[in-house]
C-alpha cells in the first residue's frame, strides 16, 4: 500500500511539474497581440489555460491526498520509535561500542617549523 501511495506521489509530481512548464506566463498573451505569432497552440487561444490550470489543479489534489495518505500510512505502520532520547540510547550503549578518538601526542606549533641559524 505504502509503495504505491509512493508511485502515485511521484507520477503527479512529475505531472505537476511538466504541467507548470508549458504553462505560459500572463505576459505572454501581450506579446502574442505585437505580432510575434505564439498565440497559436493545440487548444486555441484561450483553452490551453483552462484545461492546463485544471489538469494542474488535479494533479497537485491527487499529489496532496497521497501525501496525508501517506502520513497516516506512516503512523499507523509497524514502525516503532525508540523511547528516550539519543543522549539515553548512548549511554546505554556498550563501553566496547564507544570509540574514544585520541589526542594528538605533540601539539603542532609554528615554532618547530621555523629554521635555526
């Protein structure tokens, strides 16, 4: 369930997406009406902009509905948090598991670098 609520989040981001970029700006109209001839598209003149606004208004529903589905997926599954906090769970942790880095013998100072006459 979880894994196809995962691929129908995606489809309608990516669809979301495609969808916003062949969208034209506002702008674009204006530039169409001096003469620069982009006002032609598959739909007509006026129809790309509503059925591309409503196919993006569908997509980013569907693409919202799988994401609370997908939250409530998520709290409702076998996933059990740990109790307590990080700083808890480390001290319980084995002495072996802990790593203790060391300490640098000599402290690397500019004075040992610099040549004696």
């Amino acid at each position: 369930m979880q894994m196809l609520l995962i691929l129908v989040q995606i489809a309608s981001a990516f669809t979301m997406i495609v969808l916003v970029l062949v969208q034209h700006g506002k702008g674009a109209d204006m530039g169409a009406s001096f003469g620069s001839g982009a006002s032609g598209s598959l739909f007509g003149a006026t129809g790309s902009a509503n059925f591309l606004s409503r196919s993006t208004a569908v997509a980013a529903t569907v693409f919202f509905v799988s994401t609370l589905a997908l939250a409530y997926v998520g709290s409702k599954g076998g996933m059990v948090a740990p109790q307590g906090s990080v700083l808890d769970q480390a001290a319980s942790a084995p002495a072996s598991a802990a790593v203790v880095p060391s300490a640098p013998a000599i402290p690397a100072s500019g004075a040992a670098l610099i040549p004696s006459k």
